[in-house]
C-alpha cells in the first residue's frame, strides 16, 4: 500500500481536532528528529480551553505539543486521538 506524502507547509494552520470533534488548536510548527527525519510533535497555536483537560508536554516556551503518533487522519482538519494524549 503506497502512502500519499504530505508537504510540510500544507500542515501549517490546521486545526487539530479531537476523533469526538473537540478542538485543540491549530498547527504552529513541526518538530522531528534531524537524523532520521521522524516526526515527533505539532506544535499548537491559538489553543482552545479544552486543552487544559488533557496532560500535553510544553516546550521550554509553555507552547503545547501534540505527539505525532496520535494523529488519526489528516484532511482539512488533522484528527487525534484523545486517549493518546491523556
């Protein structure tokens, strides 16, 4: 199964959504690991309340990430796991 690639800078400004349509925010930046190049973590922008319930890293900023595992599907929203970020 061939998997259709997606370019960075169509992730920035998505909003992040919750599987049961919580939202989270939206895509600020991308962290990955330079060696590999695996993707780690999204960065949240413009977070909404809702995310004070859930237990997200900060960088060394206060800014949120999001793991990269969680994501769900990726279409006009990027959709997440919540159980993944409990």
């Amino acid at each position: 199964m061939q998997t259709e690639k997606i370019v960075y800078s169509n992730l920035l400004g998505k909003m992040i959504v919750t599987k049961e349509g919580k939202r989270l925010g939206f895509i600020k930046d991308i962290t990955f690991e330079t060696k590999s190049g695996e993707l780690i973590n999204m960065v949240l922008k413009d977070v909404t309340p809702y995310t004070r319930n859930l237990n997200l890293e900060k960088t060394s900023l206060g800014e949120l990430l999001i793991p990269y595992n969680s994501i769900i599907a990726i279409g006009d929203f990027i959709i997440v796991s919540e159980e993944d970020l409990l």
